[in-house]
C-alpha cells in the first residue's frame, strides 16, 4: 500500500528515535531504503554536526540526500545540486533562486554545509561570562576530552572527534538546576541566543531549529516532497517543531523518561531503533491509509 493521507516525507531524528547506537547505522540505512521503495521522501534531523551527519550518511549507504544539522543551524546539501549549484533552479521556487550563489560553510564528502551565521568564539565569551556572573555550571562538550565524550554519548574516539566539530552551536552538559536553566534561557535570550534541550544535553546558539531548516528544504525540494503530507518522528524538546507542524506524529519514549507532551495527537513508541523505527513508521501510514479510505 502506498503512504497514507498524501504522506510523501518522513523526516526523523537520530539519536533514541531511529539509532539507539553507531552499530545501528547499517540497518537504519536500510530501513530508511525501504521507505524510499515505497516513494517516500527521508530526511535525517539531529543534533549532531555536519561533519557527523555526512560520516552516518556514507555508514547508512545512503545515496546523496539533503539532512539538518545542529538542530537546525545547518542543512548538509549534496555538492553539485540546487542551492550548491548546478541543480535545476528554473524548477524550484523563485525566492530560493537568489541564495544558490552562497559558497558552503564547509565541505566534506559529496556535501557542503549551508550554516546559519554564527560566531563561536563569541558564543563562547558568552558562556565564559554567564558562568563566572550568573553562577551557572555547566562543562562545554567541545572542550571535554574526547574519553569523556566517548563515556557519556558511547562513541568511539574518531565519532567523538567528529562530535566536537561545531560550526553554529556549542552544546553544554548542564550541571545545574532546572530553575537555573530557566535563568540561563533568559539570559541567553537578551543576547539574541537560545536554549533548546536535546537528550542529556543543552544546545545554545543562534534562535534556529530543526522545523525552520526543514521548511527550508521542503522549498528547495520543490514539487518532490514540499506538495505531500509530513511523517514526523522525535523523542526531545528539540524535536518538538517537527512533531507540533508534522501530519503523523511519532513520539519515542526509552521509558526512563515520560514521552514528550504535545499539544497535538501523537503516537507514542516505547522503543527507538532501526527495528522498532520502521514497524511505527509503516504502522503509522498504513493505519492513517486506512482511515482516510474508510
């Protein structure tokens, strides 16, 4: 059966939703394959960096496909196509034309990163001093040694090297309150600077997210995916735009937290990898499929 209330993109987040490890990436790339047999359209939407995200790409055997960065400070976009050039853009929206002349921040691979503007050493100045100012306790991932990293995200050292690769966001591992939180949240904001919770860890930068970058791409994929209906899956808060904004929802829950509360419907699933991903995902459109012929 085909997909179900028009569904022709699944975007979906890494890290306790489609993988629960890096052994995991090989049959995530062929759960993602199966969804492409069916004329779906994938997109991959994570926290981690762009130089990660291409390296899960290549692992995942996936063919060049656009994925979303750093919570959505950047969009990885095959070199060659679209916004990198070279693409049919007589073909894609007229407002999008106009930033295809834009070199890439970074490449790496068959990919050039397209990142939101952003200056980490200031970043990084302002965390320096909301530490020593505002009290907070908080470690930089980036400046954690690369055995730490490996301990607490399970890593090996050349993916934790890779994870340190910051180009629009620095992640905290937050060592304080909630209140405390809260505060830096406020702080941040007056300095034009936001907050989101990814998993064990805080990511602060520029005020983008994933569902803004994921509109972004939608218009340059043009009539290929930005004209069907949204599958979305995710377990944090910063996943919650994609959830919120999505026409299916699928929320992952490793059961050592609650689900993440939505203001919408959603499907809760009690387990994330590759194998329980794609069972929810197909359960997912074939129910909604179902529904819409009754």
């Amino acid at each position: 059966m085909g997909p179900g209330f028009g569904v022709r993109l699944v975007v979906t987040d890494l890290d306790h939703t489609l993988i629960e490890n890096p052994s995991q990436i090989p049959a995530a790339g062929e759960a993602l394959r199966r969804l492409a047999d069916r004329g779906l359209v994938t997109v991959l939407a994570s926290s981690k960096t762009f130089a990660e995200m291409e390296d899960l790409q290549r692992q995942a055997g996936l063919p060049p496909q656009p994925f979303i960065f750093e919570n959505g400070g950047g969009i990885g976009w095959p070199l060659g196509q679209g916004p990198l050039g070279q693409g049919p853009l007589s073909q894609w929206p007229a407002q999008t034309a106009g930033e295809a002349a834009g070199a890439p921040a970074l490449v790496q691979g068959a990919y050039g990163a397209i990142a939101a503007a952003g200056d980490l050493t200031k970043l990084g100045a302002i965390l320096a001093e909301l530490a020593s100012g505002g009290g907070f306790r908080f470690r930089r991932f980036d400046e954690l040694p690369l055995e730490t990293i490996s301990t607490l995200t399970g890593l090996d050292p050349r993916l934790a090297a890779l994870a340190r690769q910051r180009l629009t966001s620095l992640p905290l591992l937050w060592d304080d309150s909630s209140e405390q939180l809260a505060r830096m949240r406020q702080a941040l904001a007056g300095r034009g600077l936001a907050a989101v919770s990814g998993g064990r860890f805080v990511h602060v930068g520029p005020p983008c997210d994933k569902a803004t970058a994921l509109t972004r791409v939608r218009q340059w994929l043009g009539g290929q995916a930005a004209l069907g209906g949204m599958l979305a899956c995710g377990d944090s808060d910063n996943d919650r735009g994609l959830l919120e904004a999505a026409d299916i929802a699928l929320v992952f829950s490793c059961g050592q937290r609650p689900p993440l509360p939505l203001s919408r419907p959603c499907t809760v699933v009690p387990a994330g990898g590759p194998g329980p991903w794609l069972a929810a995902v197909e359960a997912a459109l074939e129910s909604s499929q179902g529904g819409a012929t009754a």
